[in-house]
C-alpha cells in the first residue's frame, strides 16, 4: 500500500477526486495523515540532511532532549523548554513534495519518545489551527519556522514538520 500511495500522492498530494479527475478516490484527512507518515518512513534512508550544521541524532539529541527534559519544573512543558528539542534536531527535506517546501523530523531519530511525545502534545495545545490543501493542521510558529504533525494519535505519530514561515 505505502509503494501505492507514494506513487498517487507524488503526483497529487491530496489525491482527491474532482470533476477533472474523477478516477481518483477521495481519503478522509486520517487516511491522508497515516499514508504522509508511511511515505515519510519509507522514504527516510532516500532523503538528504536538510541542513548539515544539524545532522547527527544519535547521543546529541538524546543528550538535549534529557538536559531539557531535567531542567524544566514539573507540570506541563513551556515554549523555553520545547524550543531546543525543535532546535537540536535534525531535520530531512521532503522530497516529496518539492512544491511545498519544508522538512521532517523523526520520532525514533529523537531517541527519546517522552521528549518527542511532549512536544507534539505541546505543539498541539498551542499552536493554531490552519488550512491547508482542505485539511486543518495544528501550527506552532518560533523562531522564523513554523512546527506541525500530520494529526495522527500521540503514539501513532513518527515525524514533526517544519516549514519557514
């Protein structure tokens, strides 16, 4: 299904039936969420570094995510405490999508799901709802960039996007 989706959704993103294209078969933003981040994961060994002051995970990512993680107070996470995590990533550019420019983070490049966990829930609680292609994404603006997911539940989500904005 993925090597599918990929070759519809380079074409046509949305892959959504119109009056001009009526074999197309319309998907429910959910099913274009799931098949954006089995496209994201397939394609991740054929990406490049979008920015190469910022490639290595590994240790220096994990090693980010815990000082943040230890250095903030209990209770919910704050934009000071969520920035170096989005900053201290490495980020691939979306091949697929070469007309909309921007680029992906993966969750298990993070090596640390409560880290990655809390600031897609963080992106989520305060970010603003936007449209896009006729899907409503969940916007977090810092720093000259702005920060989304695909919408899919907490667990089920593998990347966080990010576009300059």
């Amino acid at each position: 299904m993925a090597d599918e989706l990929k070759k519809i959704m380079q074409k046509d993103p949305l892959h959504l039936a119109d009056d001009d294209h009526p074999e197309r078969k319309d998907i429910t933003p959910e099913e274009f969420s799931k098949a954006l981040n089995q496209i994201a994961e397939s394609n991740d060994q054929l990406s490049e570094p979008a920015s190469k002051a910022n490639t290595s995970f590994g240790k220096s990512m994990g090693d980010a995510a815990i000082n943040a993680l230890n250095k903030r107070s209990e209770g919910p996470m704050e934009i000071h405490d969520v920035a170096p995590l989005l900053e201290a990533a490495s980020y691939q550019f979306a091949k697929t999508m070469p007309e909309t420019p921007h680029e992906y983070t993966l969750r298990r490049k993070w090596n640390n799901d409560k880290a990655f966990d809390e600031v897609v829930t963080f992106i989520r609680k305060h970010g603003k709802e936007e449209q896009f292609m006729n899907v409503t994404y969940i916007y977090l603006y810092h720093n000259g960039y702005k920060y989304w997911t695909m919408g899919a539940p907490i667990p089920e989500t593998i990347l966080i996007n990010r576009a300059k904005a």
